[in-house]
C-alpha cells in the first residue's frame, strides 16, 4: 500500500513514470480494459475507477526537448459519445477550431495561431508528426469536476505532472488557474506561498516570463468568468492577452502550414 511520498518515489526505480503515463493514452474505462489499478501511481489513487483519462504524452514528444509550448489544465471534463473509441479520439473528433466553451476559449484564442491546434490534432492522430503544443492536466483522470476529488488525486498526478515538466524541459509553461499553480509550487517549479496564493501575487513572475527571465505564465481558467475580465484588459496579471499572444507566437514560430483540418465536434 502506497501512503506516502516517500513510497511513490521509491516506485520511480522500478516503473518508468512517463511510460506508465502512455499507457493512459488511449482507453475507456469497460470490462477489464483499464491499465490504472497496476501502475505504480494509479493503483491506490481513489480515481483508478473513474470514468476516463484524458492523457496525450507520447515518448515521441521527447524527440523536441526541449518542447515550446505545455498548457497545464486542472482536470478533465470531457462529454465523450459511446461511439468513441477513445478519450483521445474525442480530442480528435473536435471542430477546428474548436468550440468557444470552457478551454475552447484559450484553444481559439491562442492555438490557432501558427496552427497549435490542428498540429496537435495531427500528433494524436501519428506520433510521428510534430507538435509544438502539448496538454496536460494535474490530474489525468475524470473527477467529476470536484475540487474535493482533485485535490484526493493531485497528490498521486502531481507525479506524473513533475516528470513530463522534467523531461519536456519546455520553453514555455502555461498553466490554467490557481489549482494548478498550487501544484507547481509543491513540485518546486514556481516560487510562491501556495497558502496564500492569488492572482495578485504571481504578477511579478507572469512579469519576468514576458521578460525572458522565467518560463512560468498562470492565467486564469478560461472557463472561469476572470478569463473573460482578463481578456477585456480589466483583470491584471502581470501579462495582457496580446502580449501572451506574442510571447506564445515568439516561442513556437516556424513556417509550417497548417494541416489539414479535422471536423466533427464534442463538448468540452
């Protein structure tokens, strides 16, 4: 039984950490097809039974390193049809560019924009096609959009969450919300009293990343309606939304055409 931080990092000789993640990549949860209840990580997290887990880590992402652009979200909350065939399928499976609601907010604001979004959509669909985007959440598994449930599971994701930030080495952390930088303060990625943390307090940092002198951007969840108050330049943060969107198109620029895009849509 796993019931310390000491015990889950003693695991880290035995299971490679980001080759346990891939095996998160592509299932639903039904009948014996869930790979949670033995990996060292999941396997005592209350969450090895959800419904689902929104991965996207593939090893051929290392191949970049170090990698432009990682944009770190709570949790998943994703509407997936039963005719899917996988969580990442219903990524796919999105209109481009996706729908304004929820996350599709900062994906239209920010991914169209030397075609993040329909490159990373041609990266889930072959590996081997390049992606200067990549997504991840704190936690990888549906919690019901709970924050009592998240904050259960953060303490086994954060994990996961600190070994792909090891191995991307990314140039760029974009990261949804105040949750998750809680989570980058406990794994030693963001300076900050996680105790009393507020948008007000991590100015200075968001200042220093759009001065080059840090690599850590926390904006608020587009879901949330201070999104919205910082879009419309009446919520400060340290960075406005245009200057995000330079800093973004500074570190990811290449003069690659977009793919083909992809249709169909789900909600977020």
């Amino acid at each position: 039984m796993i019931n310390s931080q000491k015990d889950i990092e003693n695991k880290r000789s035995i299971n490679n950490i980001l080759g346990d993640l891939e095996k998160l990549t592509d299932f639903l949860l039904s009948g014996e097809n869930n790979p949670r209840k033995n990996l060292a990580i999941c396997q005592n997290c209350h969450l090895n039974e959800s419904d689902y887990s929104l991965v996207f880590y593939r090893k051929e992402l290392l191949k970049q390193k170090p990698f432009p652009l990682v944009f770190i979200s709570r949790d998943p909350n994703l509407k997936v049809e039963k005719e899917v065939s996988s969580t990442n399928q219903a990524i796919i499976n999105l209109k481009t560019p996706p729908p304004k609601k929820g996350l599709g907010w900062f994906f239209n604001d920010f991914l169209t924009i030397n075609c993040l979004w329909s490159r990373f959509l041609e990266f889930l669909k072959n590996p081997n096609n390049e992606s200067r985007f990549y997504w991840t959440h704190l936690v990888k598994c549906y919690a019901k959009n709970s924050q009592e449930e998240v904050q259960k599971a953060k303490n086994f994701c954060k994990n996961y969450l600190s070994e792909e930030l090891k191995q991307l080495d990314p140039k760029l952390i974009i990261g949804a919300g105040l949750d998750v930088a809680r989570v980058l303060v406990e794994i030693g990625y963001l300076q900050a009293n996680k105790d009393n943390l507020r948008f007000e307090n991590l100015q200075p940092i968001n200042e220093k990343t759009l001065e080059g002198r840090e690599r850590i951007i926390i904006i608020p969840h587009p879901s949330q309606s201070p999104y919205q108050t910082w879009k419309n330049g009446c919520f400060k943060i340290g960075i406005t939304h245009k200057e995000l969107t330079e800093l973004i198109k500074k570190v990811v620029s290449d003069n690659t055409n977009c793919p083909q895009a992809v249709s169909g849509e789900i909600i977020l």
